[in-house]
C-alpha cells in the first residue's frame, strides 16, 4: 500500500499527531489486522458520499476505504552525515511515497524548540537541506563515472549526464528535485535514482488552540503558505492538540465539538484527504445488498487492474465493468433507474476508472 510518512524536528507535534491518528484507526472496528507496527497509522478516509449510497443501496454493512500513515521519527540537524538517527531515518523516507512534514507555527514557552525559538521556515531548511545533501550524494555517486561514458559520446551516458548535472545543480543550491521539471522519459530515470527530494510533500502546519478557527491570523502560517506555494506543495493547518481530543469522540459529539471550534472538517480528516490526493490516490466503490465499500486506486488505472484490488481472480477473469457514476446513480435515485435511464454503462479493459465511479465487476472463475 501507498503511504505517507509524518517527519519533522523533535517537539514540534508529530508523536501528538501521529497518536492521534492511530487512535482514530483503532476507534474503527473494521479492520482485522489490528497487530501491525506501531510506526504506522491505519486511518478511514473520510468519503460523505459513501453515506449517501449506504442511504441508496441500505446494505447490511459499509466500509470504507483506508490509508496509511508511517511515523518516521530522529531528525535532527546532521541526520546526511549520520547525526543521531540519521541513516535510519533516511532509509525510513526512502520507503515512503509521500511526505507530511509538521511545523511547528504554535507558541508556548513552557516547550521548548529545539532551535531555541519558533521559526518555521528556518526548521523546515533544516530538514530540507539534509535530504538535499543525501540526494547530493546520491548523485554525486554516479556523475563522476557517466560524465566520463559521455565524453565517449556514449548516448546513453550523455542522456543520464544532462539529468544528473541538473539535478547536481539543483541541490548546491539547496533546492528539492522536485522543484525542476523533466520530460516523461527523463523522470523514468530520475526514478530510479530514488532521491529523497522528489517526493512529494505537504506542510502540516502545527497551530496553537486559540489558532484553529482562524489560522490567518498566525503570522508562522503565512511563511509556511509563502514557502510552500515557491515549491508548489500545500499547507494544512491542524492542532495537534486539539486532533487528539477528537479523535476520542463519536460521530455526533465531532459534528457538535467541530462546530462549537467553529471549523468544519478536522484537521486529521483534511490531512488525510491532502495525504491521498498528493499521492494520485481515487476512490471508486462497490455497491451490493451485503456491503457498499470503497476502495482506493490510483488514478490512470484501467478497469481490470482496478478489480484485481479486490481479488486477483476478478482482474485475471475479467469481462466488463459495469459502471455508474457517483453523480448519475444519485440523481437517478436507484441502482435500477440509473439502469434504465441508460446510465449504467458496460465498460471494457481499456476503460479508466474514474473517482467516484460505482462498478460491478463481471468476470470468469
Ligand atoms: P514531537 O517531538 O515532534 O513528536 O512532539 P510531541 O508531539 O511530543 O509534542 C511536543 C510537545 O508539544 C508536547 O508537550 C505536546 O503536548 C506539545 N504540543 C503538540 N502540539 C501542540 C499544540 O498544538 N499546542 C500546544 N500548546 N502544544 C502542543
């Protein structure tokens, strides 16, 4: 499974955080494989219109789809040259798909920074340029023996050298490999160097209580929205804290705590939809008598592939999706008026499966 990794400097709120997210997995009864590593989060994602079609289709059970969070812990300032846990947790961001870096942006005196004062943007350089320096390396490993292979006019050589002496430059001046642009067949090199910086990442940045309902007025917000629109990632605002307190209450007592916070989805419920967009994640569902569910998918996925996510057997026997989208099936109102309004479509393996898209998979024993 895909999954995004929660890093950030020591005290800044990622235990409270991360707690908070495997406490709101572990509230959720649906999961069988409760006994997993404790450095990973198992969450819901959170889907309004899976309620909607369990009102349409009243199964007799509804499950969501999940995501995965992975606690990367040991930061610290040096972690490219060993420091502290260093090799550790670059290896750990190494096995990662994407990155939701937490910010400190709250102020309380009684915690102390470990820079000494809060500045967000100087703490997120810091991790920054540790994983520049370790992609440096990477590719500093390489460029040495291509430049002389491309001297030699050895074509493939001078393709990857190009590559290299960007991405080189880039990283002297301390910026991210995912900052520069490639062609398509450029990136299927670039991939294969596995360089920390080009994964994708979200800010999350780390509010105090008295922030949650206006986060604009916290002047650390605002420097981390200005960085990350430079580097065309984005910003959640949560308070740790407060996502703590949440996760700890049902469905009803959330609607009316959220409320009284005056905010209308948690900052937990946001960061996980963030995590699975940046990741090119989609959700279609299933929708039966016994279950309507959602399951995750990855956004280009042909039909067949899409049904082998729920069995092996469903791709490698695979016939038609039949196929309603989310919009249609609810303006029909019906499984079977959606089908004779002509909106049930019977879709090929060559079809892409779209987000929202309602399938029953035929398919071959
Ligand atoms: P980590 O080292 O990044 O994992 O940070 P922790 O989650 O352990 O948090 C460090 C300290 O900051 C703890 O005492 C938390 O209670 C406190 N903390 C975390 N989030 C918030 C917040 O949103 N507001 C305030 N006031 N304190 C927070």
């Amino acid at each position: 499974a895909l999954t995004a990794g929660i890093v950030g400097l020591p005290n800044v709120g990622k235990s409270t955080l991360f707690n908070a997210i495997t406490q709101a997995g572990a509230e959720s009864a649906n999961y069988p494989f409760c006994t997993i590593d404790p450095n990973v989060g198992i969450v819901e994602v959170p889907d309004h219109r899976l309620q909607k079609l369990t009102e349409l289709v009243k199964p007799k059970k509804t499950v969501p789809t999940t995501f995965e969070f992975t606690d990367i812990a040991g930061i610290v300032k040096g972690a490219s040259k060993g420091e502290g846990l260093g090799n550790k947790f670059l290896s750990h961001i190494r096995q990662v798909d994407a990155i939701c870096h937490v910010v400190r942006c709250f102020r309380d005196d009684n915690i102390t920074h470990v820079a000494g004062k809060v500045d967000p943007i100087a703490d997120i350089e810091t991790i920054n340029l540790e994983l520049i320096l370790a992609d440096l390396e990477t590719v500093d490993k390489r460029i040495d023996k291509v430049a002389k292979m491309a001297k030699q006019k050895d074509k493939q050589a001078m393709f990857e050298y190009e590559i290299l002496a960007k991405l080189k430059e880039a990283f002297e001046n301390e910026k991210p490999a995912r900052t520069l642009e490639f062609s398509e067949e450029q990136m299927k090199y670039v991939k294969q160097l596995h360089l920390l910086t080009i994964k994708p990442v979200l800010y999350v940045a780390n509010v105090g209580e008295e922030d949650v309902q206006d986060p604009s007025e916290n002047p650390y917000v605002a420097q981390v929205r200005e960085y990350a629109a430079k580097e065309n990632a984005e910003v959640i605002v949560v308070c740790a804290k407060i996502e703590a307190e949440i996760v700890e209450l049902d469905g009803e007592e959330k609607e009316m705590f959220l409320q009284e916070l005056g905010i209308e989805e948690s900052g937990l419920d946001q960061l996980i939809k963030a995590s699975y967009s940046l990741l090119g994640l989609a959700t279609y569902f299933t929708a039966g008598e016994q279950e309507v569910r959602a399951w995750t998918f990855r956004k280009g996925m042909k039909a067949p592939q899409c049904a082998g996510i729920i069995h092996s057997d469903f791709e490698r026997g695979f016939i038609r999706a039949e196929t309603v989208s989310y919009d249609d099936l609810v303006e029909a109102g019906s499984m079977a008026a959606a089908r004779e309004a002509g909106k049930v479509r019977l879709e090929g393996k060559d079809y892409e499966v779209q987000d929202g898209d309602i399938i029953h998979f035929r398919f071959n024993v």
